[in-house]
C-alpha cells in the first residue's frame, strides 16, 4: 500500500491575457504536455474519490499517485481541460465558486485581473458525464477567515448544496479559496458534509495527514515539464533549477552534522 499521494492544483486552461495571469493561466498546448508527461514520469493519475476511499477505508493507492484538481470553474476548463483529460484517460476534480456559475471571475477583476468566463450548468452537467468531478470552493470564493461563523457556515454548505441538486449526487470534496482557512472553517467544512478538503500548503500526503487539510502542489502557468517533475518529486510549489543540488547538499550537510 502506497504511504504517500499528491494533488496538483491548476485554474484557467487558456493562454495568459496578462502578466498577472502567467501564474494562474496555462496554455491549453502545455497543459497538454503536463498531463501526458505525468505517465511518462511514472505517475499513476487517481480520483479524489480513491484518495477519500484510501483515507477513509485503508483502500490501496497506487505508487506515485497524483490527483489533478483545477480551482474556481473557468470555462477554459469545459473548452480546453476536457479534451485533454479525456484523451489522456485522467480523472480530475473542478472546485466551483458556485455563485460565479455563468458569470465572470468577479473576485479577481477586483485586483484588476481580465474578466473571464465561468463554467455554465450545462457545461457542468456536460462534464460531469464524461467523468470529471466536482467539488465546492464556497459561493463567492471568499477569504473564509475574515467572516463571521454564521457566514462561514453558509458559503461551505450552500455552495454543496447547489452542486448536489444539480448534479443529483453526493459532493464530498472542498478547496479553501485562496488557501486561507481557520480551525473553524476547517470544522465547519467537516461539519457540513465534507469528507476531504484541499489546501494550497506544499507537500506530500499520507493516510495520517488531517484529511480537511491535505496538501497540494500549485501548477504556474508557465511551468515547463521539467519544472512540474521537480514540484512533484520533492513536494514543493517553487520549482528551480540550482533546488536539487542545494537539496542534496543539506541532506548531505546534516547527515554529517549528526555524526
């Protein structure tokens, strides 16, 4: 039984309208080649729903198992993520702001990002029968810290419900919107439903990790293969190219500091 898993986090699959997107906004063609390259990296791609089943049941994962997540529920991720998910046979996860569900991405034109188009129900629908999941990311993707308890609460469980009648099925997965939670929200999420939950935090996961506050690895929008190789096999979100060697180099520093 594997002891370790990954979770990637995209959000738009399109080419960048602006600097400010070159994080967040990965070329439909590089998107391409990430996911082809994760079988030729030795990645087996699995559900969130197999990562819950491991967490939840001891059910195995498979050595190097990597879950791909896209946050907010861009349109892009209808028009350019499906096609490729679907040909390279890779299971993924959509979190949906639930209140921006066919309308644009009002919380980041605020800090005077480009408008983009969300994901319609029909697209949804559309998606979810070609086998990609949903999970919620609150109704106005929010700073979940900054809110009342009452508020809080609301965002989490609305956001689950809406899915659920539309989809007529069980949503059991969440994503902190930008990262940010509290040990309420975390309960919060837990009490509403919730069998797991997603972080920003870098890193590996385990069985024995708090399954509302699993790790993931942030895919940039220009990240080469390269790069995306390096994040995942040593668990970071910064990839760089001098990382392995001063990596190596404190391994090798503390193994003699210990002597």
């Amino acid at each position: 039984m594997s002891n370790r898993f990954l979770i990637l986090m995209y959000h738009m699959i399109s080419e960048p309208l602006s600097k400010d997107e070159d994080k967040y906004a990965c070329p439909p063609s590089l998107f391409d080649k990430h996911m082809a390259s994760l079988r030729s990296s030795g990645f087996i791609p699995v559900s969130l729903e197999a990562i819950e089943q491991h967490l939840k049941h001891q059910s195995p994962l498979p050595e190097k198992a990597v879950a791909v997540t896209l946050d907010d529920g861009f349109e892009d991720n209808f028009t350019n993520a499906l096609p490729i998910l679907v040909k390279h046979r890779i299971p993924a996860t959509v979190f949906l702001a639930t209140g921006s569900i066919d309308g644009y991405n009002q919380w980041m034109t605020r800090r005077n990002f480009p408008s983009r188009k969300m994901l319609n129900w029909q697209q949804v629908t559309a998606m979810d029968q070609e086998g990609i999941a949903f999970g919620a990311h609150t109704v106005t993707h929010c700073k979940l810290p900054e809110l009342d308890k009452e508020t809080v609460s609301y965002e989490i469980s609305a956001s689950k419900q809406q899915i659920e009648d539309r989809l007529g099925k069980p949503c059991r997965h969440f994503a902190y919107p930008y990262g940010l939670f509290t040990t309420d929200s975390r309960n919060a999420v837990e009490n509403a439903g919730f069998s797991l939950a997603c972080s920003t935090r870098s890193g590996f996961n385990t069985r024995h990790k708090d399954p509302f506050l699993l790790h993931r690895i942030e895919v940039y929008g220009n990240d080469a293969c390269w790069k995306l190789k390096q994040k995942m096999t040593f668990g970071i979100n910064n990839a760089d190219l001098f990382f392995p060697l001063k990596y190596y180099c404190s391994r090798l520093a503390q193994r003699f500091t210990r002597k």
